[in-house]
C-alpha cells in the first residue's frame, strides 16, 4: 500500500518531536488506508471529492530546506518532477518511491 512507508516516517517523527507535514492522495475516503492513523498534521485529497494535491503550490510554499518524500504510481511522482524542476528545486529536495496502481 502506497501510505505505508509515510506512515512509518510519520510515527519516527511524532516520536521524535520533528516538525512535519503530510499530504496524502487518494480515490476517496473508503478505500484510503490508515486514515485513522494520521494525525492534524494531515492534510487530505480526495478524488471522490474533486479535490487535487498541488505540487505546484505545495513547493512553493515549503521552507527552503524542506525534504518531500512523494510515494506514489509513476505518472504522479513525473509531475511532481516536472514541476520541481520548473521551480528550480534541487533533485536532493525530492526523495521518490514508485508504486504500481
């Protein structure tokens, strides 16, 4: 399940006291894992809803040194790239892991 590796950098940084954010995409509520696992730090976007993650606007407004760590099926994670490279961002800013839909 996509979520899964997230959730387990979620649990190290709560447990850590590390500021964090997560951003997490999905069809829609009924088939999203782990929601109730996530805490206010969580921010939700459902298909189902016409709601859309904007890495666009995600990235703009991150801290300079912000890590993103994007989990996700192939064609995600290239617009990600693409935008963060329009953006200028350093490649060490994006960490990927692929999966298949």
């Amino acid at each position: 399940i996509g979520i899964t590796p997230i959730r387990s950098m979620v649990r190290s940084a709560m447990n850590n006291s590390y500021e964090y954010e997560v951003h997490y995409a999905a069809r829609g509520s009924e088939t999203a894992a782990f929601l109730e696992e996530f805490d206010p730090n969580t921010n939700f976007y459902f298909a189902s809803n016409n709601e859309r993650l904007d890495f666009k606007i995600l990235f703009e407004h991150a801290e300079p040194n912000t890590v993103h760590y994007l989990c996700g099926p192939p064609p995600m994670l290239e617009a990600a790239r693409v935008i963060a490279k329009k953006l200028g961002m350093a490649s060490s800013s994006l960490i990927f892991e692929a999966f298949d839909e």
